[in-house]
C-alpha cells in the first residue's frame, strides 16, 4: 500500500499539568472533550477513554475523522491520536481520473503532473494535521513547545532503563549477557567487570540522558 490511511500521533499529558491540576485518566478524556466541543469539531462521541471526532483542520477544510485513545503507562498519562487520511485519498483518486480523462492526448504531462500532485497533496495534509494537533495539545496542556515524547517522556524512560541491567539505557532495548554492544543502536553497554564502579541504586534520582545516532 503506498499511502497509510491514517496518522498517529502519541502525546504524553506533561507531569507539571497532572500534578498542578490533579489530572486523572476520566479528567483528561473530559477536558480534551470540552476543547474539542469549543473548537467546533463535529460528530463528538465519548466512549469510556476514547474519543471519536470529525474535523476540518486540513488544507482546503477537507473534513475527516479522528480518534483518540486515553492510555496510563509506568510514565504517565498518554493519547494517541489516529486520524484518518482516507478522504484525502479519495480526492487524490478523484483528481487524477479527471486529469487523466483531461490529458488524452497529453500522456507525458500526466505521467508528470499525477505523482507530483499526489505527493504533494498528501503530504501537505499530513503536516497540517499533525501539526494542528500538536498546536491543540501544547495550548491545551499548557506547554509552548510541545515536544511530549522525546524530552521529558524519554528522560523518565531512560532513568526507568538505568535501573534494569537487561535494557540499554538509551533506547530500552533488551541485551543479553553476551552483549557488549546494544544491537539497536550500538551503544557500549558492558565494560569490563572489575573496572565497573558504578553502583546503580546509588544514583536512583540522577537524570542520564544518552544522545545517540543510528549506525
Ligand atoms: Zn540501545
């Protein structure tokens, strides 16, 4: 399939506005609810911690429909946010039938103009969606930049994977015994045991954040 039919997004609700504003799972479906209500989205339905919702906050106000599902994990209350593409692919199939009726006796124009539409068109919607919901939930939770996965989420990650001698502690992936190099992204994770002093349950609050770049 050359297109997915819909987009994820995952957003961790940030600590501070849990704890300012005593955020629990039910509170935060309800106060995405009344935002959502106040920025006229349409087709809002509520069932237990999902969401479901039409919107217009595309290019050229194509509507199309989301879901949102509310989600607890060792680090926090999270939403994954799916909305669905498939109207925008119907517009793409649309607009090529037409332009291919249109360039009968122009085959290389088409042969040009179809692919660079199609990518065009759909990956315009793609960032607009994506970036519109980002706006959402940063106004929402509070936040200016709201970057929910990779900053403050991974730090409380990585402090969680410190603590497990099995995990690489800068990107989780289970190591085996045998392992000097993680095999996800080729951190040295095992020195040499006598010249190991670190003392793991000494250090419990301390934040390490590795910074690392694929092989
Ligand atoms: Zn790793």
């Amino acid at each position: 399939m050359p297109f997915p039919l819909s987009i994820t997004q995952k957003f961790y609700i940030p600590e501070d506005f849990v704890k300012t504003h005593e955020i629990d799972l039910y509170s935060a479906v309800s106060l995405v609810f009344g935002e959502l209500e106040r920025n006229h989205a349409t087709d809002l339905i509520r069932k237990g911690t999902d969401l479901r919702f039409r919107s217009e906050k595309s290019l050229f106000a194509i509507p199309f429909d989301s879901n949102i599902k509310f989600q607890n994990d060792e680090f926090g209350i999270f939403l994954t946010v799916e909305s669905q593409t498939l109207p925008f692919i119907r517009i793409i199939l649309a607009v090529i039938v037409f332009s291919a009726l249109l360039s009968l006796y122009s085959v290389i124009s088409f042969i040009i103009f179809a692919p660079i539409f199609i990518f065009l068109f759909y990956t315009v919607n793609v960032i607009v969606i994506q970036n519109n919901n980002e706006k959402f939930f940063a106004h929402l939770f509070g936040v200016a930049n709201f970057d929910f996965d990779s900053s403050e989420a991974t730090e409380r990650r990585q402090k969680e994977w410190l603590k497990d001698v099995n995990r690489c502690p800068a990107c989780g992936t289970f190591v085996s015994t045998i392992d000097y190099y993680c095999p996800e992204c080729g951190l040295k994770v095992k020195q040499n045991i006598s010249s190991m002093p670190l003392n793991i349950t000494k250090y419990q609050n301390r934040i390490v954040k590795y910074i690392y770049t694929k092989k």
